[in-house]
C-alpha cells in the first residue's frame, strides 16, 4: 500500500472530506494538522510548491493537490492504482 499523507486544518470540510474518502477505501494516512501544529505550514508549502490551502496530499511524497484535485482522480479511476488498491 502507498504511503499517504495529508496536510489538515480541524474546521476544513475540505479536508474532512478528503479523508473519509480515504477512510472509505481502508487507507491508512499520516494527518499533519497545521492548526494544532502550525511550524508544518512551512513545511507543507514548501512541499506542495507554494501551496497554502488545505488539504494538501501527498502520495508517496507526490503531491496530489488538495480535495478537489484527489476527488478528480477518483472520478477517473486513477486513485486506486496511485493508493496500490487492485
């Protein structure tokens, strides 16, 4: 299985929504809340390409985008195979 990681903030439904999709699928991901621990905001931008909102998503240290980005490779049957999901 790929590895996941997602960049949240706790009041997002953005981020919610992406990860109950994730959940859905039985994905195992690491969240990274920015609003609890906000010295990842750098971290996050600097990794997304100068990307601030969130979520931001990683898989297997490439970057998906954020929830909208992530529901666009679902609708194209692309997510599975980037998740290792048959």
């Amino acid at each position: 299985m790929s590895k996941v990681e997602i960049y949240t903030k706790g009041h997002c439904p953005y981020c919610h929504r992406a990860k109950a999709l994730l959940a859905q699928k039985g994905v195992e991901f690491q969240e990274y809340p920015i609003d609890v621990q906000p010295e990842l905001r750098d971290v996050m931008i600097e990794r997304a390409n100068g990307g601030w909102t969130v979520p931001q998503i990683f898989i297997d240290d490439k970057l998906v985008g954020g929830c909208d980005d992530m529901m666009a490779l679902e609708a194209q049957q692309k997510l599975n195979p980037m998740l290792g999901l048959a």
